[in-house]
C-alpha cells in the first residue's frame, strides 16, 4: 500500500528460503544458552531444547507471539554459594554479557537496515567496550549474524503479510459503492435537512413565544375579565337589593292602605291567653250597609206588594177592602198590645189609606208594575254588592297571606339579604311552613331567579330526630335531582348551612299554585280542569317511565304549580318528600311494595288502601296517584272535595272517612259532561284491583282530543271509552284486574 519496505520484504523473503535450513544448522552451533535466549527473543515465547521441531505448522505467529516467554529452568546447584553475587570468575577467561545487553536495540547504528534493525540480536550490536575476539569467530559469528538477521526478516515479513491481509479485509468491508457524487449529493442532502430542521425549531421556538406571549395576555385579559364581572356582580348585587328594598316598601305601604281598608288582625284577650281575631275593614262595612239597605227596601216592597194585593178590584170593579175592615183589623192589633206600630203602620200608609177607595184595576197594574221594576233593581244591585263582595273576599285572602308572609319575614334570620353558598342572593320570602321557608332568590352564577328552600331543623329536638329529617331531605334530593321534565320543577342545587340547616334549589315559578287559585275562584271550567289533568298525567307517565319508576305520593292543589298564576296555562309537580322509589327489591309488580310511612300525606287525596289497618303494611302501587288525581279533578269542577269535604284530618281518620267512600256522588251544579263523570269514577275506584294504572290514565281517551272528537262525531272509536255506561267502566275494571 505504498509502504518502501515491502520490495525489500519480497527480496529478502526469496533469500530467506535458500538460507533456512543453513541457518538452522548454525543456529544448533551456537552455545545452547544463546540459543535459548535469542529463540525466546524472536519467537515470543521460552522453549526447551528441539522445541521449534515440535511446533504445531498451522500456529501463526500472531499466536505464538501473544503468550508470554517461559523462564528459562535454572540447573541446581550441589555447592552452596551467595544468591545475590556469584563467585569471581578467572581473570583470564571472557567476561559475560548481561541478559539485558542481548535486547538492547541500536536502530540508529544500521541506517541502511534500520527498518529490519529492531529485530537484530544484540550480538551484531556489540559494544566497542567489549574485547575483540579472534578472527575465524569473529567470521563465523558474522555469518551467523547475517543468518539471524535474514531468518528474523523472514518472521517480520510474514506478519506483515498478515496485517496486510487483514487490512485489506477491514478495507473490503468498510468501503462501498458510492460515489463521490452520490456523496457529495448525501452531504447536501443532509446540509439541507438539518437546515430545515433548524428552520424548523427556530419556527416553533417563535412560534412557543408568541403562544407564551398569547397566554400572558389571555391571563391578563382574563384576570380584567373577572375583575369587571366581580364589578358586574356586585353591582347586579346592589341593584337587587335596592329593587327588593323598594318592593318590599311598596308592599308594606299597600299593606297598611289595605288594612283600612280589607281589615287587619286584633289581639284580644281570652283568659289567660291571647288570640288574634279579625275584623274587617271600611270596604266590607259598606258593603254590609249597602245590603243591610237593599234588604230593608225589598222588606218594604214586599209589604206594599202584600198591601196592594188586598186591594186589588173584583172583576165587578168594587173594591175587595174597606175602611172599616181596616180599622177592625187596627183594633185587634191594639188589642194585642201593637199600638205603637200600628200609629207607625197607618202614618206610613197614609197615602194608601186616602186612596184606598179611588184604586182602579189600572191603577193596580201600575203599581204592581211599579213594585216589581223596583224588586228588579234591588236584585241587580244586590248581585253587584255580592260580586264585590266575593271580589273583595279574594282581595282580603291576598291581603291576609301577605300580612302573615310580612310578618315572617320580619321575623326570619335571613330577611337582610345574604347570599348563601357565594352564590344565591336571598331577595324576598316567599312562604313559610312548619320546618322551612322559601325565599326568592338571584342565581349571580346562572344570572337567573330561582327559589331557595331553607330547612331548619328544630335545636331542641334529639340527635337522632335531625339525622331522621337530614335523612328524608337528602333522598327527596336525590329522587328529585334526577328528574328532567317539562311538567316537574327542576332541583338545581342541595347545600349545608350549618348542622341545623340546609338549602335546596328549585326552579321558580311566577304564579301560585292550584289551592291559592280554587280558595279564590272556587272551580274552574271543564276545559281547564282537563287541561290540568293532561298536564299531571304527563308527568306521573315519566316518573313511571324512568327506572326506578317513582310514585309522588303527596299530589295535591298545594304541590301543584301554575306557571302564570291562571288555569289556562302550564303547570309543574313540585314537593317529593314523601315519594316512593319502586326498585326490584321492594315493588312487586303483583302486589306493589310496602307503605312503611303509614300516616303521612294529605288525607283528603289518599286512597282507601293506605288506611288499612292490619298485621302487615298496606301495599301501594302507582295507582295512589291515579287516585289522587281524580280528586283534585273533582274539586276543580265543583269546588269541594269528594270526600270529607269540611272535616279535618283527625276527623277524617278518627271516622274512617275514606274508607267508606265507596262510591262518588255528583252535585246536580254545576253542569259537567258525562265524559268527566265517568274519567272521575275510573279514577276513583274503591279497589285498587278496579282502579286504571298510570299506564291506562295516559291513554284515557277522555285525556286524548283526536279520540275524544271521534267519538263525539261518530267516525270512530278509540281504544278506550271515556262514556259513563257500565261497560266501559267494566271493560276499565277487568283490564286493571288483569
């Protein structure tokens, strides 16, 4: 590979090949021990006398030059002598060499050999220090010299064939067919790449500022956002409360003008106690005038009436009294001791008294005409005192539910407007009952009015007691939680206040609800009424429809919610304390499940079953609210309750009441059609095995106008009749047993 000692190395390996076997046979002249040395000199490794005969041929010398030289065994000796220093020798004989002088290396005594030198024994190198020996050994050493020099050239030569060898396998391996160009193509392609990926992290690099950049100013955009919605908030906050302040004024004025003028409520006293009592005010006390007046004149009308009928003519054209008739009929009123009101009687008829003769049968219709135009008059206006009146009576509930609402508010903890939960701002109350009271309510999180729904519990009662009532809280919050229907009130949120009270959050409703509209209208339309049933039905169709179905259990005016204040608009079910849960566990679809809460509710719109009496609980299904709604469509068109009407609801149990309701009546007034009659006795089914289903009411063709106005024309009929024959509540009864 352009290296100058290989033409030398070819020449020298052709010598070589001529000389071995001469050099061979000088080499075993040689003193044995010399011998020795300069083998394990140029062959790497210490051998016994005859040992390179015995050498394996297929061992390189690569091989033989790794392992490391024996030490050559040293003769024992029989005469003991010092270790260190030998005995002196005879001054006359030559002086030995030193091991070490055989592998000194003199390469700059040779120049003209000083690549093959190295490999030269020391024994051409001799120094000039040393004595001169004779001739004939100085020629013979020099042949042998020359020899050893040509036989180590020969070794070095073949381990440089064995580099070359492998240097050209290591050069075949590592090199390839590629090009220059196809390199140098490689290189740029490479040069770009990395350019581009370069180009590349200095575009994301860039690319990260500016989103960092981006984040900050979002950060900082975010934080002057929050900043005015804080501001937004508490200003909406402080608008409320203004606006509720000056609504609340406004109703205390209102208030005290209608006190004047509705009534207002007393304290008085009886015994030991006190009780408020009502009196009315100056609007009542001149309707009762004004009627006490119409009465008085329509007693005087009916006298005169009476009067003018003793005096009608005979058809002769006499007249049928007298004077003296009427002064016998005086006498005998003096003599009953009425003189007073006799003198009173004959000075308020004397007009009567001088005409009495001169009345004619014209004259008698004239003033027959007469009386009966002014009864007339005093009827009508007696019916327009009696509408004032049933209009001032609606006033006055208004006004007394919100005398009672003022004043619980102003007795109430929360009547200075706290905001609950950072979220709720409490505005005004809306009602109180036995363990809570509701407040309207700002969401500032939603920017929307709901109702907020404080439960306190009484701090006198027992551990136990408040854990029970937490208890039944929490289950109508989680019934009610997950209920999503357009005919139920929605329940936004549930939270603690304290250990001995908690909210929760319902959707609000403008108007009232079904029992304040019946107190002040007394019934509604049918059309109305069968707007409203529509609308529950509805309803307990979802709560039957979702798994675990749910049975309200408490239906009633009181729980049921007008949108907009009207009987001609939406409604939603609200109040789920005391709802049922039908899960696999405890409802059987034969029997139904347990009632475990035997007594609760609202008796008047229970069904018979739940006041059975017995070893075991009642069973209940879905029907109970089958029942119920066939009561409040009941009150809704005639103004009363079926059953236990004006009892109250330790009468109603104390007598059994429901459970001899067997069977409905039907007032004569007002006028309902007998599609109705017949949808309420289906409803209002004694035993429950007779009583329709949820399933059933929904698909009542009484609830279904396009099956309601097929049977009304004739053209068809649906799958269930909504007529009071028999039949049809038969054909209801079986289908239910079923």
């Amino acid at each position: 590979m352009g290296d100058p000692i290989l033409p030398d190395m070819w020449s020298l390996l052709s010598v070589s090949s001529l000389l071995s076997v001469d050099m061979m046979e000088e080499l075993h002249s040689l003193d044995p021990r010399r011998q020795e040395l300069l083998e394990a000199r140029f062959t790497g490794m210490g051998v016994a006398k005859g040992s390179v005969q015995n050498e394996s041929s297929n061992q390189s010398v690569g091989s033989l030059s790794d392992k490391e030289p024996e030490t050559p065994e040293k003769k024992p000796s029989d005469q003991r002598t010092r270790k260190r220093k030998g005995e002196q020798q005879d001054k006359g004989s030559a002086r030995s060499h030193k091991i070490s002088d055989y592998f000194e290396f003199a390469s700059g005594s040779c120049p003209a050999l000083s690549p093959v030198a190295r490999v030269l024994p020391p024994l051409v190198r001799s120094s000039s220090q040393h004595s001169n020996p004779p001739m004939a050994v100085r020629t013979t050493f020099r042949s042998v010299t020359w020899r050893l020099t040509l036989r180590s050239a020969e070794r070095c030569l073949t381990f440089d064939i064995l580099q070359l060898d492998t240097f050209q396998l290591l050069h075949h391996i590592l090199t390839s067919d590629l090009t220059l160009d196809k390199l140098m193509a490689l290189e740029n392609n490479k040069t770009s790449d990395l350019e581009k990926k370069e180009g590349r992290i200095d575009d994301l690099l860039r690319a990260n500022c500016d989103l960092r950049r981006q984040i900050d100013e979002q950060q900082k955009a975010l934080e002057r956002y929050k900043e005015r919605l804080n501001k937004c908030v508490t200003m909406s906050k402080k608008l409320l409360i203004e606006k509720s302040k000056q609504e609340k004024r406004a109703c205390r004025d209102k208030s005290m003008q209608d006190r004047l003028r509705l009534g207002h409520f007393t304290t008085v006293r009886h015994g030991a106690s006190f009780n408020e009592q009502w009196t009315d005010g100056y609007a009542f006390q001149n309707l009762i005038k004004q009627q006490e007046r119409i009465n008085s004149q329509r007693e005087d009308i009916e006298r005169q009436r009476k009067l003018l009928g003793k005096r009608k003519p005979s058809p002769s054209g006499t007249t049928s009294f007298s004077a003296s008739s009427i002064v016998e009929e005086q006498k005998r009123s003096i003599s009953s001791g009425l003189l007073i009101l006799t003198l009173l009687f004959l000075t308020q008829n004397l007009p009567f008294l001088l005409f009495l003769e001169r009345l004619s049968l014209a004259e008698y219709h004239e003033q027959e005409e007469i009386f009966k135009l002014r009864l007339g008059y005093l009827k009508k206006e007696e019916a327009e005192i009696q509408a004032e009146l049933e209009r001032l009576e609606r006033v006055r509930n208004l006004h007394i539910r919100e005398l009672k609402r003022i004043h619980n508010e102003d007795n109430s903890t929360f009547k200075d407007h706290p905001t609950l939960n950072d979220r709720y701002l409490l505005l005004y109350l809306l009602g109180r009952g036995g363990f809570s009271e509701v407040y309207k309510a700002f969401d500032l999180t939603e920017q929307r009015y709901v109702a907020v729904k404080i439960h306190q519990l009484n701090k006198n009662w027992r551990d136990e007691k408040k854990e029970n009532y937490h208890k039944h809280a929490c289950r109508e919050y989680r019934i009610h939680k997950e209920l999503d229907h357009p005919r139920i009130v929605k329940l936004y949120d549930y939270f603690s206040l304290d250990t001995d009270s908690f909210c929760t959050v319902l959707e609000f409703c403008e108007g009232n609800d079904l029992d304040f509209y019946l107190k002040q209208h007394k019934l509604m339309s049918e059309k109305e009424g069968r707007s409203i049933i529509m609308q529950i039905v509805n309803a307990l169709k979802y709560l039957n429809e979702i798994r675990p179905p749910i049975i309200h259990y408490d239906l009633k005016p009181g729980n049921i919610l007008l949108v907009n204040g009207t009987a001609c608009g939406e409604i939603k079910i609200t109040d789920f304390g005391l709802s049922k849960i039908m899960d696999d566990d405890s409802y059987n679809s034969v029997d139904g499940m347990e009632l475990t809460s035997q007594g609760a509710g609202t008796y008047w719109y229970l069904p018979p079953e739940c006041f059975v009496v017995g070893k075991e609980p009642p069973k209940i299904s879905n029907k109970v609210d089958v029942w119920s709604v066939g009561v409040i469509f009941y009150q809704s068109l005639y103004g009363r309750k079926p059953f236990g009407h004006n009892q109250s609801q330790q009468d109603i149990l104390q007598e059994n009441t429901i459970l001899k309701a067997k069977e409905v009546q039907f007032p004569p007034k007002p006028v309902v059609t007998p599609e109705a009659k017949a949808f309420i006795r289906r409803c209002l089914a004694y035993r429950k095995e007779e009583r329709i289903d949820v399933r059933q009411l929904a698909q009542d063709s009484f609830l279904m106008p396009h099956i309601r106005k097929a049977l009304a024309t004739g053209t068809g009929a649906g799958p269930l009749s909504s007529g009071s024959t028999p039949s049809t509540s038969n054909t209801y009864n079986s289908s239910a047993s079923n």
